[in-house]
C-alpha cells in the first residue's frame, strides 16, 4: 500500500483517539457512581472538571 502503515494515517489516528473519549465517556458514570468526586474523575481522565458535568448531564457550579 504505497509503503505507508495503517497506524501512521491520519484517519486511523483520527478513528484511535476517538476511541479513547469514547472509553472516557463510558467510564465516568462508573467512576462517579463509585462514589469519586468529579473533581478526582476529571484528573484520572485527564478532562476538565466542566467536561465531566458537561457528560454527565450536570450544571457547571459557575456563578452566572
């Protein structure tokens, strides 16, 4: 295939990436139910505290 690898396109480091927020996502309401904080989820996952209460459905605790 014109001497290229799979794992070195962009598509498939697009699709792998992809696969590991999806990974994310799946886990955190474990990860919460477990009874973690977001604020201790957020860091395992390496995600802001605001994309954890954005997945889970949450309100941001931001003053408005």
């Amino acid at each position: 295939m014109l001497g290229v690898k799979l794992e070195e396109t962009r598509v498939y480091q697009e699709a792998k990436q992809e696969g590991r927020e999806e990974l994310k996502l799946e886990l955190l309401p474990q990860l919460l139910a477990s009874g973690l904080p977001i604020e201790e989820v957020a860091k395992l996952l390496n995600l802001t505290i605001e994309q954890v209460r954005l997945a889970t459905g949450q309100e941001s605790s931001r003053p408005t």
